[in-house]
C-alpha cells in the first residue's frame, strides 16, 4: 500500500491522534476509507472502459483487415457503384411554379 511499512503507518496514526484527537479520528478513518474505495471503484471503472474501447478498437481494425482480404477491390481506389433501386426508379423532380 503505497510503500508504506507497518512502523510507518504506526508513526502516522499517533501523530494524526495527537493533531486530531480521539473524539474526532473514528470519523475522519471512515470517512477517508470511503474516499478510498471510491476512488478504487473509479479507477477500475475507467480501466475496464478503457479496456473495453481497446479490445472493440482491435476488434474493428481485424474485421477490416479480413475484409480487405476477402475483397481485395473495394480499397480506397475501387469505383463506387450505385446501387439497383436508384437506377431502376425516375429521378423526382422539384415541382415548377
């Protein structure tokens, strides 16, 4: 826990027992225990959605990468070709006033 020894940790709560004193050091460990679980919940959150935008960021690029390879042609120089219905349906024209 942060490189902090059992010696350490000791000389830390008898000061913060002098500074505070006993009436009002319950209060301040639990509330500072809940500011630390907190802080873990988000830390592991941000992580795992980090993880998770990684992990479908890998996933798009492999789909893409097989993509290519199945169709070659269809790369950034390949034509577009319209598709059926538009050449099979009349162009809609603006009507005249």
């Amino acid at each position: 826990m942060f490189g902090i020894g059992s010696t350490e940790l000791l000389v830390i709560l008898v000061v913060a027992l002098i500074v505070i004193g006993p009436s009002k050091l319950p209060d301040l460990m639990k509330t500072l225990g809940k500011g630390m679980a907190e802080f873990r919940r988000m830390s592991t959150d941000v992580k795992s959605t980090l993880e998770a935008e990684v992990d479908r960021a890998d996933r798009e690029q492999k789909q893409a990468e097989a993509k290519k390879q199945l169709y070659p042609e269809t790369g950034d120089d390949a034509k577009t070709v319209a598709p059926a219905d538009a050449a099979a349906s009349p162009a809609k024209e603006a009507p005249r006033a």
